[in-house]
C-alpha cells in the first residue's frame, strides 16, 4: 500500500468543500477592492527563488535538476513569481497593479501543527504606489477577510526600515549582513551577541525594540488613516522583521484567537521588481496561510454554511431511465444540485444512500408515475411524500426555497 510524502494531506470530499467555501469568501474580499487573479508556474528557476527570498526560505526550498540540466525549485511563496511577471510582462500595464493569487506552495520544514511541506497561500500584491494609503489598504483587506471569516483577530505591525536605519548607524551596512541579522531577530535569534562577536554595539538596537512610543512616522501615519475598527487591532511591535530578505519598510502579522502561530503577513518591498530586470516599482503584499485559516475555523467552529438543495432522481426500471435523465437535467436549470441514481439499486437502497449523503428530496419514476406524467417526491428530512405532475414541478420546488432559479420545465 502506498502511502502519502510526509507533510502533505489528502483533501476528502467533504474537506474541499469546507476549504472552497473559505476560498471563495476570501475571493469576495479580494476581488470587492479590484484584485485581478493571477496564477504562476509551480516550479521556477532556484536563482529567482534564492535571490531575495531570505536564508530561512532558501534553506527549505525543493530544487531538483531537470533532464536539461537546468536547476529549478518549487515555488516556496509567491510574492517573488509575481514580481518576476511584472518585471518581463506586466511592467507597462496602467499603474497600481492589483493581483490575487490562492495556490500550493512548497518548502521543506518539519510538520507540525499548522505546518506542512506543501501548503496554500491566499494573498494580495498592490504594486507601484510609494504612498502610505497602499499599505493601509493592504493591511485593511487583510482585516475585513479575518472579520468576514468571523475570528477574534490583531495584526502586529512593525518597521523594517527603521531596523536597518540603526544597523546603517551603528555600522552594519552590508546588506547581506542586514539581512542576517534581520533574519536573527525574525527567529528569536540572539542578534545582540552576534554583533557584538562582530564589534558591533548592540545598545541602539536594543532601545528601539524597548521603546514604548510609535516612534516611525510611517507607522503613526498608518494608524491615522486606518478605520478605527481596524486600527484597534494594531498592535505595533518594532522588531518585527519576517523572515524575507526583499522586505524594505513596514512589515506586519495578522493572529487569530485560539492558534500561536501567525495566519498571515505581509509588508513593503519596493526594490524587488527591479531586482529581477524591472522599473523600480514600491509595492506591498500580503500572504495568508490559507491552510492555517482553515485548521483555526474549524476548532472555533466559525464558518457555517446555508443549506444546499439537493435532489436524487431514481428510476424503478429500464423504461424510465430515459426520462429521468431529462427531469434531472430540469432539476439543475431549476438550481438543485442533483443526482441521478446510476447504481441500479433497490428502492430502500437508493433511499438509504440519499440519507447518508443528505439529500434532501428523492424523486421516484417508475412505470404508472411515467404513464401519468407524474413523479413521487419524498421529502427526505420531513419524511414526507407526494405524487405531483411533473408540469408542476417547477411550482412545488418555489414554493419551498426562494433562492431557487427557476426556469420552465
């Protein structure tokens, strides 16, 4: 028997419907501030992806030779993927550029709870506007989609600029070096030893991270223009870094009651297009974890969905699978999700399936109902039934839903 790779899930039935249902709210949101959907290759070559992913990413990406030589990685993230399409295909498009994406990305990590090795992402990149009102849309977005969700959220906001301003001034002004350095202070790393063994004085750095005031003006500016409603959520935390090496100004995180671990986050990253051979473009960009947004919903049992008719059409002999094969066709014009009974069961089998898979309204043809031009429909949850000219069908299905688009049978 064969099992699964370590670190991946199958999704059953019943999962992908719960997860397209977070999808497609997520959608909503995005797509209510003018996102457009775009979609990448799943593997790229590993130059793009070590180039300003962070040393944390590029330790944990798949990279594999293919036939040609050529060395390419799983795409670990998208915001690079997306910033490589804008530098060779989007670069003279109208300006801010709004793009979405919910796809699989991959890295290799150990699994554990809210952590797998290939895992789905949900996110946003508004790109070429400098101004603070792209930020304070970005994280905004970020909060409506946790408020529609239903959670109990805050969102840490820090500024990555300002630690790279006090490493300039106390002497570290290599950017790779930065970049350690940041990537330290991302992992709860002790950075203050690390610079010290460098001859590096730690003090400055310290204070920024102890201080209790909003001391950036980009961070004060933001919370100025931000709904109250969400402004409220913002907890600012100074040494919040991420862990991506093409981060540049403010950076943030989004929490959910009830996981310890971040569902999304995102931040400023102006330099990154130009990078890969493009105009030097600021952009901003948000990521959830889509995977970790699911596994929190369903512990505070957050997300419910409306009821769904559903219908299966059962013909009782050979003579009557013809037209039932037309009434299920006019079921689904009317809006019914329907089956058509194709396991030539038993009656009671036929219903006992529809039970379990809980459908509500059987409907019954066999010879007399085919000669009368009637059908028998049972109301599986009232446990109820009725024989009704299928002329009227249309009228029997209105009068129980509202929602139900009808047209004539």
């Amino acid at each position: 028997m064969f099992r699964r790779p370590k670190g991946t899930r199958d999704f059953l039935p019943e999962d992908m419907k719960f997860r397209r249902h977070i999808e497609k709210i997520i959608r909503k949101v995005f797509e209510s501030y003018s996102y457009e959907e775009i979609l990448t290759p799943t593997f790229e070559y590993f130059d793009l992806i070590a180039e300003k992913s962070g040393e944390e990413i590029r330790r944990s990406v798949y990279v594999f030779e293919d036939k040609g030589g050529r060395t390419l990685a799983l795409r670990p993230e998208m915001t690079a993927p997306i910033a490589r399409v804008i530098a060779n295909e989007l670069r003279s498009r109208p300006k801010p550029l709004r793009l979405y994406y919910i796809t699989n990305v991959f890295r290799y990590e150990e699994p554990q709870r809210g952590r797998w090795r290939e895992f789905w992402h949900a996110g946003v990149e508004l790109v070429g506007s400098s101004r603070v009102e792209s930020d304070v849309e970005v994280i905004s977005l970020g909060c409506e989609v946790l408020e529609t969700l239903g959670f109990k959220y805050y969102v840490k906001l820090g500024d990555v600029s300002e630690i790279r301003n006090v490493l300039s001034e106390i002497g570290v002004t290599d950017e790779r070096e930065q970049n350690l350095i940041l990537s330290m202070i991302d992992r709860g790393g002790d950075y203050s030893s690390y610079l010290e063994s460098k001859g590096f004085d730690p003090r400055a750095l310290n204070e920024l991270f102890s201080t209790r005031e909003v001391n950036t003006e980009k961070i004060r500016q933001v919370l100025n223009l931000m709904e109250d409603k969400f402004s409220d959520r913002v907890i600012v935390d100074l040494k919040l870094s991420r862990g991506l090496d093409y981060y540049t100004g403010l950076v943030f995180e989004f929490y959910v009651e009830g996981l310890d671990v971040a569902v999304g986050g995102g931040g400023r990253y102006d330099k990154l297009i130009e990078t890969f051979g493009g105009p030097r473009l600021p952009a901003v960009g948000l990521a959830f974890g889509l995977d970790r947004i699911e596994l929190a919903a369903k512990e505070r049992n957050l997300i419910s969905e409306s009821e769904v008719m559903k219908a299966i059409v059962i013909p009782l002999s050979e003579k009557c699978v013809k037209k039932s094969f037309e009434i299920s066709s006019a079921l689904r014009e009317l809006g019914i999700i329907t089956e058509l009974e194709v396991m030539g069961r038993k009656l009671n089998k036929s219903l006992s399936y529809a039970s379990e898979k809980g459908i509500r309204f059987a409907l019954i043809l066999g010879e007399k109902e085919l000669e009368s031009n009637t059908i028998t429909v049972k109301d599986l949850k009232k446990g109820e039934q009725e024989e009704i000219e299928l002329g009227k069908l249309k009228k029997y299905f209105k009068s129980i839903t509202r929602d139900t688009v009808c047209t004539s049978l």
